[in-house]
C-alpha cells in the first residue's frame, strides 16, 4: 500500500482538494467523484461528504493509497 505523508499549511483541507493536492485525480471535481463512487474512507469510516474538512492526524483511504495528513 503506497504511503503519502502531507503536510497542511492551514488548520484544514477538504477531502477532494486533498487527493488532488496529492496527485490521485486531476482536480477537485474529479476528487469529488472518488467521494460519491464510495472510493474514499477517513480514519476507517466511509466519507461521504465530498468537502469533509480533514485535518491534521487523520487518515485518509482512496483504493490502496494511505494519505496520512501531518500538521504544517
């Protein structure tokens, strides 16, 4: 499973923002699509609000990728 550590620059990012930050979708309307195929958990549980505010120390899931959110 491929680890990505990200660091915030501000208190939050929202989950489509965030896999696009990361590079597993090439903007924040594809990022939201990942969210309503049911693709995307946070700290385990399934996210279905596409701009879910994810902060630092949570855990984000899309496919076999882990993005672990670290505080900037």
């Amino acid at each position: 499973m491929p680890n990505i550590e990200f660091t915030l620059e501000g208190e939050y990012v929202e989950v489509n923002q965030l896999l696009k930050l990361v590079g597993l979708c090439d903007s924040g309307g594809a990022g939201k699509m990942l969210v309503a195929d049911g693709l995307v958990k946070v700290d385990r549980q399934l996210e279905t609000r596409k701009t879910a505010k994810i902060r630092a120390g949570q855990v984000v899931l899309c496919g076999d990728v882990r993005i672990e959110v670290k505080a900037g």
